[in-house]
C-alpha cells in the first residue's frame, strides 16, 4: 500500500474515508498488499503564533502539494472563518447515543474468531492460521507478496496452488520456505508461470470450531493460554466490554461533530479549498487503483460503481465540499475554545505517527500529504477532546422507551 493510504483520513477529516472503508487509514497488508500477485487474485481569527508555525513549517518542507507552494495560498488556519459560519449554541448541545449491552452472544463470537488460538501443534486442512509472508521472484520480494498477521483458512484456494497445501503439517512457530510456480494462465502476466519463494512464518493457529464444543482439557491439551473454559469465556467477556466500550466513545464523539456542523450556520465555502480536497482524494484513488487493483480509476468506477467519471467526479465534490463545511466548523470552534494546535503538538504527532503510515519521519509525512491537511487532522482531534467534555450525552434507547410508557 502507498503512503498516499493516510489522505482519506486526513484530507477529509472522517468524512470521505467512508468512501473507501474497504483501503482504512492506516496501512494494512492483510487486505490490501494481498490483494493482488500474492493471493492469486486479478481485481479479487489566527494568532499570530500559528501563523508563523505555519511560515515555517513551509520553508521546512520540500515536498509540498502545489496549492501549498502558491505564496498567495492561503490555508484554512489563515482565514477568517467568522466570515464563513457562524457556530450554535454548543455548550448546551446533547446528544443521543445507545450504549449497546453485551450479550453472551457477543462473547462468544469473540471467543469463536479472536480467542481460539493454539500456540503449539501442527497447521491441519481447515484450520485459521496466522502467518506472516514474504514472496520473492528471482531473489527480490515482488509487489503483492508480503503481509504480516493475515489470517487464512487453510483449503480456501485463497492462494497460488499448493500455497495452503505447503503449510499442513508446519507447527505454531515454524517458518518454512515454499517453492511455488504460479499457474500459466495467471491474470497477471509477469507473474504467469514464474518461479517464487514464499517464506512463511505460522504465528499461531486457530480451532476451526465453536466454544460450546470445547472441553476444559481440550483447551489445555491445544494449547491455548487459557487454564479452563471459564477463563477462555472471562476473556472474551473482558474483550467484548472493551469493544463496547469502545464503540459507544467513538459514537458519541461522532454524534458530538455531527451534532456541531448540523446546529452551525454555514454561509459559504471556499472553491479553492473543495477543489483541493477533491483532487487530493481523486489522486489518492489513482495511486490505490494501480498500486492494488492494476486498473486506472476509470476503469476501476465503471466496473465496480457502474457509473462514469463524470457521475463519480460529481459525488466526490458534493462529499468534499460536506468535507470543507465540517472543517470550517471544526476550524471556528477550535478558535472560539482557543485550543489551536502548537507547532510542537502537529510536529510531535507526525513523528508519533509516521512509522504507522509508511513514513520513516514525521517530516516525510507532512511533507507528503500537506502541512495544512495535516494540521486539519489534529485540530480535529482536539475539537473531539472539547467536544466530549461540554457535551451531554443521553441514551435515546432509554428516552425512546420512557416516550412510549407516557
């Protein structure tokens, strides 16, 4: 996966990246690296303080987007966003969100996907394993053939023949080297007949059944890091509470941004600045369609959208300029709250980060997607922290209930 990977969650601020749920933020080989020679499969009011933060992340970076090189650019951080909206009544904004009860249900399928894992013994026909892999074609790993954690069921034909086959009867832990040929009607034709390595290493392998059936000394006997059944479902429930828990934050904290833009008054937007964000995402989307799917994103939307360029340039600045009016709220209320980001604070998250987007500094990574993009990010994130802390939260299951018992 390029390092582009960062733009839908960056450019967009959480609102575009729904329209790639299937690529993520952040890197991930599982679906994506995989997804083509490896797996056999063909399309398978600013102060003056940020003002000069921002002069001098500039000259600082090389790699910058045009619009950013302009000298009469002018980012989101340097305009009077009082001329653009106006923010609601936000320190008495509520929102309503569910809490979802965990039930056992949830604990076991917990159990069944994630828990049941063996750290000894040998890969059976049928089983989930964990491996990681490299591939490699005349020495030199290929595009497609490396991936970390990814799990595979073993008989799926997932992968080139005997692939799966080579790894029966490897133990949790070993790495063994799988000498394959690619079949000679491949879809790609590099790969068409060639010669590779696959280097493959079991991380542990997973019981292709269901808790119910299990034994306290069938848990002991595979090896599992559990001393009984209790145990197994203790964690799982542990697991499942912390997923609920979780996903009822990142709601509220949705419902909090939603809630912020929805009871804003928005006047206008900047072109400029939904144009910017529109071809960020569209250049993103061409670097996923020839890096991952080896089609031009024409190609890619006619097939899979079953639309024209035209249609799909269309929804995209309709969702960018959706993208834009979040912004500006995000940006006025970040200003109203005086929580502007230092240039220490964006600096320091970017090094935090880089190595999670594919980027050995934090430099390379602004300098890559944008300081301004980037910037946005962070602001984002602190206009969450605020909002969490002024918002009130109600359950709307609850009040839904009580509206109907009057």
């Amino acid at each position: 996966m390029k390092r582009k990977s960062i733009l839908p969650r960056l450019c967009f601020a959480g609102t575009l990246i729904l329209c790639l749920s299937a690529c993520g933020a952040k890197t991930d080989t599982n679906k994506e690296e995989t997804g083509s020679a490896a797996v056999g499969s063909e399309l398978d009011e600013t102060n003056e303080s940020t003002q000069n933060a921002v002069q001098e992340a500039a000259a600082d970076i090389d790699a910058r987007p045009e619009t950013e090189d302009d000298i009469d650019y002018t980012g989101i951080q340097d305009i009077n966003v009082g001329e653009y909206v106006t923010l609601g009544d936000y320190k008495n904004m509520t929102v309503e969100v569910r809490k979802d009860e965990v039930t056992d249900d949830d604990i076991e399928s917990i159990i069944n996907s994630r828990l049941m894992k063996i750290t000894k013994g040998e890969v059976k026909d049928g089983d989930i394993v964990n491996i990681d892999f490299v591939g490699k074609k005349d020495g030199e790993a290929f595009s497609g053939g490396t991936a970390e954690d990814y799990e595979l069921e073993i008989g799926s034909g997932t992968f080139i023949p005997g692939f799966e086959e080579g790894l029966i009867g490897v133990e949790a832990g070993d790495t063994v080297d799988l000498k394959l040929t690619f079949p000679d009607d491949y879809g790609n034709t590099e790969y068409a007949g060639a010669d590779v390595v696959f280097t493959v290493t079991v991380n542990s392998i997973a019981v292709n059944g269901d808790y119910e059936s299990l034994t306290d000394e069938e848990i002991v006997s595979l090896g599992m890091p559990y001393g009984s059944k209790k145990e197994l479902w203790d964690e799982g429930a542990r697991i499942a509470n912390e997923d609920a828990q979780t996903a009822y934050e990142a709601s509220i904290r949705s419902a909090a941004l939603n809630k912020l833009v929805e009871e804003s008054t928005i006047v206008s937007v900047p072109e400029y600045l939904v144009d910017e964000e529109m071809e960020s995402y569209i250049g993103y989307m061409n670097d996923i369609c020839q890096s991952v799917y080896e089609t031009d994103l024409e190609t890619y939307v006619s097939v899979y959208y079953g639309i024209t360029m035209d249609e799909y340039e269309k929804e995209i600045k309709e969702m960018s300029q959706e993208a834009v009016r979040a912004n500006l709220v995000y940006e006025a209320f970040a200003r109203a709250e005086g929580i502007q980001p230092s240039e220490e604070q964006i600096t320091g998250r970017a090094d935090a980060e880089a190595a999670d987007y594919g980027y050995a500094t934090g430099r390379e990574l602004i300098g890559d997607v944008g300081y301004n993009t980037f910037r946005m990010y962070v602001v984002q994130e602190l206009v969450e922290d605020r909002l969490r802390e002024i918002v009130t939260v109600t359950d709307n299951e609850t009040e839904s209930e009580s509206e109907t018992a009057n």
